[in-house]
C-alpha cells in the first residue's frame, strides 16, 4: 500500500498522528520549565513527561485503529487544560516572590524596628493578600513618621484602603497560630507567645494549595484512564499477565500522583 492509499484508508488517524506532538512538545518544554522554577515536583513533572509522550506515541500509533479518535480527544484536553495549569503555575511562582518580599521585610523589622520604609512595605503586602485589618495598623503606624507632603501615594494607599475596609468584621481580634490567643491588629508578634503570626499567616494565605501541580495531577489520571487502561487492556489479548501488570502500575502510579498533589495541597508549601 502506497503513502497516499494508507492516508486515504484512516485520513483521522494520519493527521491526528501529525498534529497530537505539537501540543505534547509544548506540553513537555512547559513542564521542565515548572519543574526548574519549583511549581512541579520532580516525581509529578517526570510522570506528566512521560505520560505526554506516551499519549503522542499511542495517538500516532493506536493499539487499536477505533481508539485513535479518543486518543486524539485526550491531546485536545490537554491543549484546553494548558493555558489554566500555565496560569495557577503563574500564581504560584509570583506568590513565592511575594513571600521573599515578605520575609525580607519582616527581617528588616525585627533588625530596625522603627524602619518606616519596611513597615510600610510589608503593609501594602499585607493588604495584597488579604490582611486589610492588620495593614492598615501597620500602615498608620509608619505614616505617622512620614509627612503627607513628602510622601502623597503611601497616604492615599492608605485612605483608598481604609475606604474599602468597611466590615466590622475585619477588625475582629485574629488567633495566634501558634498559641492561639487573639491579637488585635497591629500587632505583627503574638502578645502572648511573640510568633510572628501576621507574616506566617499571609505567607499561608499567600502559597496554600499549589493548583498548578493539582491540575497536573487530574491530567495524568484522565490520561491513564482514558489511554493507558485502555491500551494495557488490548495487551490483555496477547498476554493478560502483562496487561494486569501494566493496569496495576498505572493505577498506583494515578493514585499515589492524585494524593501527593492533594493531601499535601491542604498544607503551605514552603518557599
């Protein structure tokens, strides 16, 4: 059979073969890229480039010419699902630098408490994410050594926050994380205990869950159910040992990906 007979013959399967490593090419460039800036886990980043390249080979070479279409169905996922994991890998990676902001400027006030600079600072990174009550404090705090006429965007910073704080709820006294006694906001160390609470509170807030590796996680496990299983399942009429085998591997590899992404996703990463 000649080039153009076997394209006629399966003209989906020809070009789903051609066009299924363009999406898995810049799936694979973006995943190394996330695993060298630390969105991904090496173990999570190695399975999802494996997983990629086992989807091209398998769409361009089907076990079975009927599962050629929903082999080609997963790369059209995986091309929708790109732009939402490269988005949360975004996040991610601004929210860790966010944090070294924070820790650089916390450092800096536990070194020269009456840095105006640094407090102010660490406010506006306060109310970035989500502290209005307690950046607020912070904020008053070091305006009161900066003269509105010298300082005009830091004092209008600070009344365009206090006019959106409008919520009594807001200024509610906050635990402690460590010891759990409530501090009123303006107080960035717990009175009772001295933990940093504010800081290590808006670095959670700042880091929780890393999506990114989550979505990563979902994507692997749609894969190895809608092309692995399928794929070991054919193997079954040739040697059902290795088929067993090959289903056993894949479902404890889903399964331990899925858990590693979401059982560690309830707790903050560190930096």
């Amino acid at each position: 059979m000649t080039f153009s007979e076997r394209v006629a013959a399966d003209p989906f399967g020809f070009f789903a073969a051609f066009f299924v490593w363009i999406p898995v090419a810049v799936w694979v460039v973006s995943v190394v890229g996330w695993m060298v800036s630390g969105d991904l886990e090496a173990l999570g980043g190695i399975v999802a480039i494996g997983v990629a390249i086992g989807l091209g080979v398998l769409t361009a070479a089907p076990p079975d010419p009927r599962l050629s279409p929903l082999f080609f169905g997963v790369t059209v996922l995986t091309v929708v699902m790109y732009p939402f994991v490269r988005t949360a890998a975004h996040k991610h990676a601004h929210a860790k630098i966010d944090i070294e902001q924070i820790d650089r400027h916390a450092e800096t006030l536990r070194r020269k408490p009456n840095d105006l600079g640094a407090m102010f600072r660490l406010a506006e990174l306060l109310y970035k994410r989500g502290l209005p009550a307690q950046a607020i404090a912070l904020g008053e705090k070091a305006l009161t050594g900066m003269p509105a006429n010298l300082f005009r965007p830091e004092h209008t910073a600070l009344s365009a926050w206090k006019a959106q704080a409008t919520s009594p709820g807001l200024f509610r006294p906050v635990a402690c994380l460590r010891c759990h006694e409530p501090n009123p906001p303006g107080n960035l160390n717990c009175a009772s205990c001295g933990y940093p609470y504010v800081v290590e509170l808006a670095k959670g807030r700042l880091l929780g869950p890393n999506t990114a590796k989550q979505l990563v996680a979902v994507w692997i496990a749609i894969v190895i159910a809608l092309v692995g299983l399928p794929s070991a399942a054919k193997v079954a009429e040739k040697s059902p040992a290795m088929a067993v085998v090959l289903m056993a591997v894949q479902v404890t590899a889903g399964c331990a990906i899925l858990l590693r992404s979401f059982l560690r996703g309830g707790h903050r990463e560190t930096a």
